[in-house]
C-alpha cells in the first residue's frame, strides 16, 4: 500500500496507473462505515484511494477541529488489512500552500447546500466542495465513493460535479449502524456512557417516521422532538425532504429521506433514514 503525503508523489502515481481509479475522502479515524466505502470501490474501481484529511475549512468557529480524533497509524493498519491500494494524507501546506484567507472557493448550490446542516453551519458546504473539487484534481478518479450517513453532503458533492461538469461518476454507500441502530460517526467518541446509552434513540425515532406514509411531515416531526428533547436529545432539525434535490415534503411518501441532527451534551449528531 502506497502512502503519499505530498502532490508530486501522488502524481507520478497516477501517471503510471492503468485502469480505473476510485477515490474515498475521509477525515480518518477509520471505522466500519469508512471500510464499507473500501469495499464498495473495490467492487466498482481496479484501484483505490483513500485520502485522510481533516479539512480546516469545513469548521465553522467553535466547532471540534481542535478536538477532531487524528488516529493515522491505526487508520493505515485497517487500510492496508482491507486490501487499499493508496493513502493521500496531506498536511495544511500541501492543501492550502497559500494559506486559507485568501482561496478561491467552490460554492455549492444554494437550494441544496443552505437548507439542514447548511443552515446551521454557514460556509461548510464550501469548505466541502472545495477541498473534495481539490482532491478530484489531484487524483483524478473515475469514481467518487460517498456515506450516506452525511447524505446531503452526498447530494451537494455529485450536483458539483455536474454543475462543473467534473469527469467523475459519485455513488453513494449505506449508513453503517452499531448493533443498537446508532450510526457509526468519529463523533460517537466524545459521547459519555449516559449519552452513548441516549443516543440510539435518534435513529428508533427516524425509523419511526419512516413508516408513517401519508402523514403530515411537519406534525409528526413536532411530536418526534418533542419526545427527543424530553428525552435530553437537543434537537437542531428534523425535517422531510426529497431525496434529490432535498426540497421540503410535506407529507411521508416515497423518494423522500427524514433528516436529523441533534446535540447529546456537546456532541452534535446527525443521521438520516429514507422511507
Ligand atoms: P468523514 O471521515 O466523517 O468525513 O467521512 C468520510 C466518508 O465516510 C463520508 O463520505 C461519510 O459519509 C462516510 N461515512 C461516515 N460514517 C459512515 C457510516 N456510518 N456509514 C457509511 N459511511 C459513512
């Protein structure tokens, strides 16, 4: 397994490359969920990239860069284990040699990247699309693999690519859950036992929703949080949307996704469930 750490490296490895090439970004901390995007390319690519990197300009202030777990030589371990054939770990003056302030930025739709967490989280679907546009051209893959746990940053990624017409096919792979239903998220870490125990609610109260077929989004996602914050889950959104372009539903019907995110202490989570 190849470990690049700047461009020229991973450059003369793509030169030389023959077939198709799938890439798969993460922030490291690899668990289950990122290994099933492996596997996933595997089966749809001849190689596969998988870059770590923690991305400084999808945090928004206050938010957990500082804190994000940076875990390389356990990730590399599990990459080499589930058969990957390149990591591309950049540092800050790799991806931004110039510095952030003054970068050229890729803005995301606004009906897509402004709604859910693009509400809540100003400038962080930029932050997306413009580290994910960068890694593209580095790397230059046939095929761009995706969680469907962060599944509006699914959507917001594959309209760059056809808004930008970037040669790049972008698939999306299923949430994978720990045995009681959470999903699994680097984020789970920060929860307390008290919170990990509250936390499998999330995803019983989306699994819910979704069987309610003909219901009024709006009221039953009043009732549903009102319940999770009686519960002690703070509730940012909960919300109906399409599936493709997330525009509001307002009654539980098929192609539509109930999209939460949530706040356990500190911890913010976010889960989604299509009906
Ligand atoms: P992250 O490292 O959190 O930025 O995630 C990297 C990629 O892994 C993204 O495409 C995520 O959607 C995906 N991912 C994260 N958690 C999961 C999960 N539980 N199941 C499937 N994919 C996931």
């Amino acid at each position: 397994m190849a470990v690049f750490r700047d461009l020229a490296a991973l450059r003369h490895w793509r030169q030389g490359l023959r077939g198709s090439l799938a890439l798969v970004p993460t922030m490291g901390n690899l668990h289950e969920g990122h290994l099933s995007l492996v596997r996933l390319a595997q089966t749809r690519a001849d190689h596969v990239l998988v870059s770590i990197y923690v991305n400084p300009l999808q945090f928004g202030r206050g938010e957990d860069f500082a804190a994000y777990p940076r875990t390389l030589d356990q990730d590399l371990a599990k990459l080499q284990e589930a058969g990957c054939n390149a990591i591309f770990t950049p540092d800050d003056s790799v991806m931004y040699p110039r510095g952030k302030r003054d970068l050229s930025l890729v803005m995301p739709a606004r009906s897509l990247s402004k709604v859910l967490c693009g509400a809540h989280r100003p400038g962080h679907f930029a932050g997306v699309c413009t580290v994910v546009a960068k890694l593209l051209h580095m790397s230059q893959p046939q095929l761009l693999v995706l969680g469907e746990k962060d599944y509006q940053q699914y959507r917001v990624l594959q309209r760059m690519a056809t808004d930008l017409d970037l040669p790049v096919q972008v698939v999306a792979g299923p949430t994978q859950r720990a045995a009681d239903g959470l999903a699994l998220s680097s984020r789970n870490r920060y929860l307390s036992p008290d919170e990990r125990s509250l936390a499998p609610r999330i995803f019983a109260a989306l699994r819910e929703l979704a069987q309610s077929h003909g219901a009024m989004a709006a009221d039953l996602a009043a009732s549903a949080a009102a319940s999770l914050v009686q519960a002690g889950i703070a509730v940012e959104y909960l919300e109906f949307r399409a599936e493709d372009d997330l525009r509001a539903l307002s009654r539980v019907e098929a192609g539509g996704r109930w999209f939460i995110a949530a706040r356990l202490g500190g911890t913010r989570l976010i889960d989604n469930v299509g009906v």
